[in-house]
C-alpha cells in the first residue's frame, strides 16, 4: 500500500448486488420471523458468555478503517475499555446483523451512510441512546426514534477532467447525466453502498419513474468501475471526462500521489441539487448487546470533542458533525458547498434504490 493511502472496507461488486438481493428478500421476510422468533422465543446468550468480557465490546466497523483505528485506539487509551473491530462494507454488515439478530456478537455498529442504519431501526436493533448523548449532534444528524447518532458528513459529487470537459459545461442537475451528450463520458460506480443513497435521494426527489429513467439514461452513458476510488482514479488519468463520488475521494486521492499529479477537478452541484448530497456516517448500539454501558461509552466518545477531533485531524476529509470542531483545512466549508440536505426518514433504507439499479441493469 503507498504511504498515506486510505483504504475502505473491502468490498466486490458481485459481493455488493448479492447484498442487495438478500436484503431485499430478508426485508421481504422480516415479518414472518419476527413472528415465528416471538412464537418459539430467541434465547440469548448471558453477560459474560462466549468469552465476552465485561470490559470488552465488538464494533462491526463498515466505515474507513484507518480512521476507526485511531478512534478505537484513542477510547481505548482514555476507558480501558477493549474493542474488537470486525471490518467490512457497511451495508454487508447491516445484513449480517440481520442474519444473525439477537445472537449478533456486535455491540456497536458504525456505517457510512444513514440508509443502513434506517433499515436496522425499523427492523428494531437498535437500542435507544441516552438524551444527553443525542443531544451532542445537531437534531438533523440524529435519529428520529433516538437509536443512532451521526458521526461524520460527506458530500457527492463530480470529478471532472478540466482538459476533457470545462467547467462551464458541467450539468446543474444531476439527472442530466442521462443525456445523450454525456453517453461515454461519465464513470459511475453502481455497485459501491455510497452510490445507493445518491439514487435514493433522486427517488425522494424526483419519484421513483423518473429516477428509472435516470438510471437507464444513465446507464447507456456510463462507463462502470467497481468502487468511487477506481472512478476518482480514472478521471485523474484522463479515462474518462467525469464521474459521480462522495468528495474525500478526490482529497484522499490528492493525499497520496501529491498536488502536482491531481489533473482532476471537484465540482459541487448548484443551488442545492440533490447531485451534492450532504451523507451522514453514523453508529449505533446494538439492542441485543450484552455490554451497552460500554457500547454507549463508545458511541459517545464518536461524538465528543475529542472524538470529532480525531475526525478533523484525520486524512479520511469527512465533516465533523459536532458544532464548533472545525473540518480538515484542505475542506471547503459546508456552507460555502451548499449540499443538498434531505432528512433521514426522506432518503429512507435504501430498498426502492436497490430495487431500481436492479430494473435498470447496473446491478
């Protein structure tokens, strides 16, 4: 791996659409178990079984690894308290969770966007969090039930090729990547979880008829890449004249082959198109944890000063959530991006946006 270079959970495409078919599937059938769980009983396992120990929690980790390390060390420095990191993309975790529903051996679950957590919270997984934590992040990166705490913010949007495409012909709408005039020119990463809340903020939107006929637009168009770093990759190569991505990729990416090597621009959609997305990561407490003092402990110390710190201190280029912890200074300010800010129970749990990149080919 090159010095500085940040990587995210590993993740395959083949892996990513298996995810969404069996999500949609246990989502389909979460009702009939949940009945039959309550009919039989769900045993779980006493405090202190499996080897668990009283000072000693699992985090089933789907955001940057090298940032949740520091996390980790740092909590573990000032509590004592041990964490277990099991990494993988989040939305892969999210199943697993449901898969495995009160014997989850995970404690606390800390994803990079909002849908994931949505999905665990309808299907009650989550535990309540304490008011006074809660009350640490504005109320629009919160939960509206009080389950889950936003931790950090990103923003989508292009990267574009300056000598393939000028600014001043950039789209102002998001949904006109599906013109013919873009068809080749624009690299989109379908089966990467970051993509999925794009699509589910053009369904809120737009409805979901027209986000279909995005996608198909969109699909004629595209060149395809695994993941958003393949894409930012690409764009900076001269591959392709632009592509959709959250915006650390690009200031990550910057960060580990040098400024003189970025022939690539970043681009923020105007007047809050639902192309700059404003994405919150957040973490949450499993409600079968059988440590949750120490759980919350955890989620709280996300959210703290120091924790926020860490963040902002950080090569990972997300946004604090927490008032007065100022961004990386390499950031440009929220204010001045302007993102498109759609509320939790808007943008929803990802299901009509799996179900739709399924109808229009790209899963």
């Amino acid at each position: 791996m090159a010095k500085g270079k940040r990587t995210r959970p590993a993740q395959t495409p083949t892996r990513a659409r298996d995810y969404w078919y069996r999500r949609l599937l246990a989502t389909a059938l979460a009702g009939v178990l949940a009945t039959a769980l309550a009919a039989v009983g769900c045993p779980t396992a006493p405090a202190g079984a499996s080897g668990t120990r009283a000072d000693a929690i699992t985090l089933y980790n789907g955001q940057h690894p090298q940032l949740t390390q520091a996390e980790v060390t740092a909590f573990e420095k000032q509590t004592g308290i041990t964490v277990r990191v099991r990494t993988d993309d989040g939305v892969v975790l999210a199943e697993q969770i449901l898969e495995e529903g009160a014997r989850s051996p995970a404690d606390v679950y800390l994803t990079e966007n909002s849908p994931e957590l949505m999905l665990l919270s309808q299907h009650h997984m989550l535990a309540e969090l304490p008011k006074e934590l809660l009350e640490q992040v504005p109320a629009r990166y919160v939960s509206p039930t009080g389950n889950w705490a936003g931790v950090a913010l990103r923003v989508s949007c292009l990267v574009y090729d300056p000598e393939r495409v000028k600014a001043s012909q950039l789209p102002a709408h998001l949904i006109q990547l599906a013109e013919p005039r873009w068809k080749g020119k624009v690299a989109i990463a379908p089966t990467d979880s970051d993509f999925l809340p794009l699509v589910g903020g053009v369904v809120a939107t737009y409805g979901k008829q027209a986000a279909l006929r995005w996608l198909q637009g969109l699909k004629a168009n595209a060149v395809l890449y695994a993941d958003d770093e393949s894409v930012v990759a690409a764009v900076n190569r001269g591959q392709v004249a632009l592509g959709v991505i959250n915006q650390y990729y690009w200031y990550r990416l910057r960060a580990e082959v040098g400024p003189r090597n970025m022939r690539s621009k970043l681009y923020f959609f105007p007047r809050r198109d639902i192309g700059g997305l404003e994405n919150i990561s957040g973490a949450a407490v499993l409600a079968s944890s059988r440590h949750k003092q120490a759980a919350e402990r955890f989620v709280e110390f996300l959210v703290s000063s120091k924790g926020q710190r860490i963040l902002a201190a950080s090569d990972d280029y997300e946004y604090p959530v927490r008032p007065g912890v100022a961004p990386n200074p390499a950031l440009p300010p929220l204010r001045a991006v302007r993102p498109a800010v759609l509320s939790v129970v808007k943008l929803g749990d990802d299901l009509p946006a799996a179900a739709l990149l399924q109808q229009a080919g790209l899963t």
